[in-house]
C-alpha cells in the first residue's frame, strides 16, 4: 500500500515537472519583450458610419458624416473628401451637387465631418460621403489626449435673433496646452434625424484649465432637440503627436 502510495507521488512530481517546463517555455517564447514595439499590421480603410443632411433655411442645408479611424497606429494629415448630394427627380435619384473638403485623422478616432450653407433644395434624396485614399503614417508611441466635457446645454431662446444656443465646458486635463481645437457641435431628435450641426473653435486652452464654448442660431430651430453632441477634434499640430 505504501509503495503504491509513492508511486502514485513520484508520477505527480514528475507531471508536474514535465508540464511545467513545457508552460514555462511557451510563456518565455510568446512574451512580449520589455521595449520591443508590436508589430504594426497594414492599415484598414476608413469607415464611414453614415451621412446625414438637414434643412436650414430656403436653399440651405447642413451636412453631416460621422467616421472612424478603425487602426491604433496610424493617422493621416490629409484626407480628402467629397460629400454627394442626390435629388428625387421622376423616379430617378441624380447627383445635383458635389461639396469637397479635407480633413485629418488621429489613431483610433471617430469625428464629424460638418459642411454648412450648402446649396440645396427640398428634393433632397439622399447624401453619400466619400473619401480618397489617405497617406497614412504609423506611430506607436500614441496616447489620446485627455480632454473633458462638462454641462453640455442646448435652449431655445423666447425672443430672437439668436432663437438657440449650445454651450458647453471644456477641460483640458493634459500637461501641455492645446491650440486651434474645433468644437463640432452636432444637434439630432428622437429618431436620430439630423436637426443642426455647427463648428467653433478654441484658440488656445492652457494645460489643467478649462474655458466655455457657446454658439448661438440666427435662425429657428423649430424640431424638438433630443440629442446635443459636442465633439472636440484636435489639429494633429498640437504637442502630442508630432
């Protein structure tokens, strides 16, 4: 009874050395070396979540994409983009307008792509947001920039002009300041229709402080405003990624 006993203790100790050192090996061989940069796979197009217009005034929309960066390691200083505006005639839709732009694009962003007083008429079909190819750059040593947003707020104003206003606190919660920040400022209802879209900016904001944004319409919002989005998009210019 007891040589069985340690028979069955000498083949446990042995089990576990034997797989012990197999662990051992893969853990060595498939850990990640302190310093060593990951390897950086070839970048992946740019995803285009959708494309919305919106009414302003009598021959005047607002046009709204909203994108995404879907690569950690890569941005791009210029992309270039076009917004196609389609019209209802007969039972054809037809390209009436074509609105062209550039932007930029940060590792792993998402962001508005905002176009205002854009000619346009009621016959409106559909928008679709296009963009060529980018140049893209690697980098690996990014960190996303710390940037908060306190009381968001839109009110429609009783008497007018302005009939509405959009305000907002923005923190800048980094070690260095931060300049030439567009603000988007993105209003949708219930249904997710796009009501208004505006751009401001932020000159400068010094690191740890904050400053308030408000933008105010000069012409009536008259739909329910359900949604109030106010999205900071930072020039690849400022101190952390050069």
């Amino acid at each position: 009874m007891k040589k069985r006993i340690k028979k069955q203790i000498l083949y446990g100790l042995l089990y576990l050395i034997i797989f012990g050192t197999i662990g051992a090996g893969i853990y060595f061989k498939v850990r990640q070396k302190p310093g060593v940069t990951p390897p950086i796979l070839a970048p992946k197009d740019i995803e285009i979540i959708w494309a919305k217009s919106a009414q302003q005034t009598i021959g005047e929309c607002d046009l709204v994409a909203k994108i995404k960066n879907p690569n950690p390691y890569h941005f791009s200083r210029q992309i270039n983009y076009q917004f196609l505006l389609f019209e209802q005639q007969g039972s054809s839709s037809n390209l009436v307008n074509q609105i062209n732009g550039s932007t930029w694009l940060l590792p792993n962003q998402e962001k508005y792509i905002i176009a205002n007083e854009v000619p346009c008429t009621t016959n409106l079909s559909r928008v679709i947001f296009k963009n060529d190819p980018p140049l893209w750059q690697a980098y690996t040593e990014y960190h996303e920039p710390q940037i908060q947003i306190f009381q968001k707020e839109f009110q429609k104003l009783s008497q007018g002009p302005p009939y509405a206003q959009a305000s907002a606190i923005i923190v800048n919660k980094n070690e260095f300041d931060l300049t030439n920040i567009k603000i988007n400022i993105v209003l949708e209802d219930a249904n997710d229709n796009l009501i208004a879209a505006r751009q401001t900016q932020i000159d400068n904001l010094v690191a740890n402080q904050e400053t308030k944004i408000n933008y105010q319409w000069l012409t009536e919002i008259k739909e329910n405003v359900y949604r109030l989005t106010v999205e900071p998009d930072l020039p690849i210019t400022n101190n952390f990624l050069k």
